[in-house]
C-alpha cells in the first residue's frame, strides 16, 4: 500500500486520495494475476516503443531522433521484408520491396548508420526479426562495440521467435529444428555475455493478426515460449539462468475486457508452469513480462479517423492489463506505413492515457470485477485446454508438423470474416454506418530512390572490403553450423568482417537446407 504521503499520493482530480491497489491479492504475489509489480506504473510507468522503421538507414535514423525527441522512451525496429527474409538490396527476389515495410539493413555499414548519434548504453532497442534475427543481432553488438558500450549496458529485446513465423508469419528459412538451434544459440550467448537484454520475445502479435481468437493467441504463444525453455534446458542451461529474460509480445484487440483477462491469464499460467513444470525458483522467472502493439489487422482505411478511437481503447486495455511496454498504430496503417503526423498523434494517445486519464494510479483498477475475474478464469481454462492438445502431440514442433495450430487459426479467420460479411459483427464504417466522401489523409511515401541507394550501398561495400577475410569468417561459420556449436561468435566475426545478411544467411542454408510447409487443407 502507498504510504500516504500528501505529496506523493496521487488523486483524483476532485482531491480523493488513492491507494496503490484495492482488494487482494497484492499486485505482485504469485502467481501475478493482478500484475508483475506490487505499485506497477506508480514507480515507472511502461515504456512507449513506437514501432519504426522505412526506406534507407538514414531516414529510419531520422524519426527515431524525431521520437525519442518528442517523449518515445525506446526504439523498435521494423526491418524491410528482404531484410527479413535474409536477402540484399539487389537480390532479384527483393527487387520493388526494398525500404517498403521498414528499414533496409544489409550489413554492419547500415547498422551503424541506424543508430547514428543514438546512445545504446542508454536506449533500450527492441527488434521485430526472426530467421535472421542472430544477424542482425550481432550488427547490433558489433555497433555497440564500436561505440565503446559494454554488453551488460544494453538493454532491449530481440524478437527471434521462430515458433510462431511456421504458425502465422511465415518469414522462415530453415527447417524449425535447425531454426530452433539458432535461436537457442542466442539464448544461450546472452545468458553468457548479454545478460541484461531480452533473447526472445514470443510473439502473439503475428498469431492474432493472422486470424486467432484471443484464446488462441494466448495458447500458442505460451506453449511456443514452453518450448523455448525446453529446448534452453537440453542444451544445458540452468532455467534461472535465462528465464529471467524471456519476454512475450501480445496484441491488444477491439473486445475491452476479452484483452485484459487474456493478459491476466497469461501471467497466471505463465508462473505456474515456470515452478510447477520446469521448477523455476528464481521469482524473476515467474513473472511474465510483455510488450503489447494495438491490433493492426483492427484498422480499416473506410474512415481511417476512427482508427484514432480503436487504437485509444486498444491501449487502454493493454494498460489496464498490466503492459511493460506499448506499440500504439497510427490511423494511417491500413493504407501505409506511418506519416510522421499519424505517428505523432499515436505516440500523443500512449502520453493521454498516461498522464491524463489517471488509469495508471492504481495496479489492476478492474480486478476484482466479477466479469473480469470470471472472464479471466475461462479464457485460462480454454488456452490450458490447446496447451494439453499440443503437450499429447509432443510439443510445437511435432504440431506445427501436423499443421495444428496452423488450421485452428485458419477456422478462427474464417469463422471472424464469416461473421463481418453477414453483418452479425459490426465494423463501423465497414459494414455499419457506411460513407462514401471520405476526406484524402496524409500519407507515406517511400520513394524508389531508397532501393537505388540501398543496393548502390551494397555493391560498394562488397567492392571496398576485404572480400578474403569475410570468405574465410563465412568458411568457419559454416563449419560450425555444420558441426553442431554455438553460431554467434563466429556470425559475429562474419559481421566485423562486413559479411552481408544475404551471404551469412547463404551459409546457414547450405547446411540446413530449405524448408516446405504443407497447405492448410
């Protein structure tokens, strides 16, 4: 409870003292249902991370400045789709998509671009990649070193949740079980040398916006981090020594109270089979930690303006639910990427709700509700349910083998889409309260001069390097992928030597060959 203190209690805005939380149990107490921290956002409020990313390295660079000027408090980087899907600028494959959907970065020249004049050792950066994400990891590091910041002065998180790309993305290169290798290889390293940085964020985000329930979303990412402690424990780690790490990324949707019982569930299972399952004792890696974005797939470019209302409410409820952190979508992003108008006022609804609508005075506002508690009960009981399914298949590989998880998305999507065409759901806007002289909105655009410049860049940094040494650092990455040992030291001495994404990913292939889904019948 707070103190009572005149000066440090906050109020309401008619004087009424408030206490740090109402009810019991503690936000705080095992198993965290109420919230991960005893004061939650009375001692720090959550990190608003506007997701970012377009074009050329230099103009990314620019709105990070621009954000973390207007009150952004970390970085989120949102790579180009060649960029993910381990390609350069001038791969015929990437031609026409470079810069599109986010930032162009082949080698450490563009990293180091990136985060020009922007002080890691007091920045937190998070980074949506995943096949590649060790690459991009290690140009982190590498940018890092060269401004003399140590490893344990870095802070952020790594998305590298490969899991869920095989589920809903489908940004992979590899088989899952030698992606999993790779990312256990990151876990590993930053539990060794990165001890303060996030090596996983397990992605919900993608699983939603392809379609799940909440419930879904919600059961699939939880059984996707489970494997990731598994396979973290086979290597030979001890679970207090990375669990403390692990994060989580969810999606915070259009049903109010659905989303915040489903946060408060999450964090409820999420202790229990952390002790009960892998005998986790550390209370660090009990607590679920997780960043949440409002729901993409929500927006509609019918009446952008009411995308404004959407996402205001979107993150109310992922505040009311406890978030660490909150990625807000700007009213443009059914058309494009964000204007830095659009972005601004996205940014400006995180600060509103912050400061202005008192929500953050008191850790779990609606706890105790008898909807929210019954609703957060069921929503458990259903998302245990797809955990037992997936643990009688033999985990989430063997099910996404099967295609599993891929089809229950799949009947969720249709079920959803079925309902907004027969009009029993209502889009406002879309199907409801319909108009046709919808005023012109500001938009982004990435200019083709971006691609020119990128794969300009490129070409010369192939030319100006010393093209033996990243032959011989690419040989001795491939030998170890092929002989089965940790990877990052040797992707690290790929990428000093300014190997490129699309030719470190070249030598993983070469040992682990391709991978082929088979359809969702």
């Amino acid at each position: 409870m707070n103190s009572g203190d005149p000066v440090s209690t906050p109020r309401t805005l008619s004087e009424i003292p408030l206490q740090s939380h109402y009810g019991s149990p503690a936000p705080g107490d095992y198993p965290y249902t109420r919230g991960i921290h005893p004061g939650m956002y009375r001692a720090r409020l959550w990190t608003m991370r506007q997701f970012s990313g377009f074009a050329t390295p230099e103009q990314t660079n620019s709105r990070f400045r621009y954000l973390l000027s207007q009150g952004q408090t970390g970085l989120s980087v949102a790579f180009d789709l060649p960029t993910l899907m381990g390609c350069d600028p001038d791969d015929p494959s990437a031609l026409g998509e470079v810069g599109k959907c986010g930032v162009s970065i082949a080698s450490l020249a563009d990293m180091e671009t990136l985060f020009d004049q922007i002080p890691l050792d007091r920045v937190s950066v998070s980074m949506t990649i995943n096949s590649p994400a060790a690459i991009l990891f290690a140009m982190y590091l590498a940018v890092a070193e060269k401004q003399g910041v140590p490893c344990e002065r870095l802070n952020g998180t790594l998305q590298n949740d490969i899991l869920k790309e095989y589920i809903a993305q489908k940004e992979f290169l590899y088989p899952p079980r030698p992606s999993m290798r790779l990312v256990t290889d990151v876990v590993e390293f930053c539990a060794r040398h990165v001890s303060s940085y996030n090596p996983i964020s397990v992605s919900g985000y993608h699983i939603r916006e392809a379609g799940s329930t909440a419930v879904q979303e919600l059961a699939f990412t939880l059984r996707d981090g489970m494997e990731y402690v598994e396979w973290a424990l086979a290597r030979g780690l001890a679970v207090d020594d990375f669990a403390p790490r692990l994060s989580f990324f969810f999606n915070a949707h259009n049903d109010f109270f659905e989303e915040i019982a489903k946060y408060r569930a999450a964090r409820r299972i999420w202790a229990r089979t952390m002790k009960e399952r892998f005998g986790a004792a550390s209370e660090r890696s009990l607590k679920l930690r997780f960043h949440s974005q409002t729901a993409g797939c929500s927006l509609t470019w019918q009446q952008p303006y009411n995308n404004v209302v959407r996402t205001a409410l979107q993150a109310l409820a992922a505040v009311l639910g406890g978030t660490q952190s909150l990625h807000t979508n700007s009213l443009d992003e059914a058309y494009a990427l964000p204007a830095e108008s659009a972005v601004t006022l996205a940014l400006r609804t995180q600060q509103i709700i912050a400061h202005e609508s008192g929500v953050a005075a008191v850790a779990d506002p609606l706890g105790g509700s008898h909807y929210l508690e019954a609703l957060t009960d069921e929503v458990e009981r259903r998302a245990m349910e797809y955990i037992r399914a997936i643990d009688g298949m033999g985990g989430m590989i063997p099910a996404i083998e099967r295609n599993y998880p891929q089809s229950e998305i799949a009947d969720a999507s249709y079920r959803y889409q079925k309902s907004v065409e027969e009009g029993r759901r209502v889009i406002v806007g879309v199907n409801k309260f319909v108009q046709s002289d919808d005023h012109p909105i500001e938009l982004l655009q990435v200019d083709q001069q971006a691609e020119i410049s990128q794969v300009e860049r490129v070409r010369r940094l192939r030319a100006d390097r010393d093209n033996a040494a990243v032959q011989a650092a690419l040989g001795r990455l491939e030998q170890a992928a092929a002989a089965d040992e940790n990877t990052m030291p040797h992707i690290l001495a790929a990428v000093r030597a300014y190997a490129t994404t699309g030719e470190i990913c070249g030598a993983f292939a070469r040992v682990f060959g391709p991978w082929q889904e088979r359809s969702v019948i």
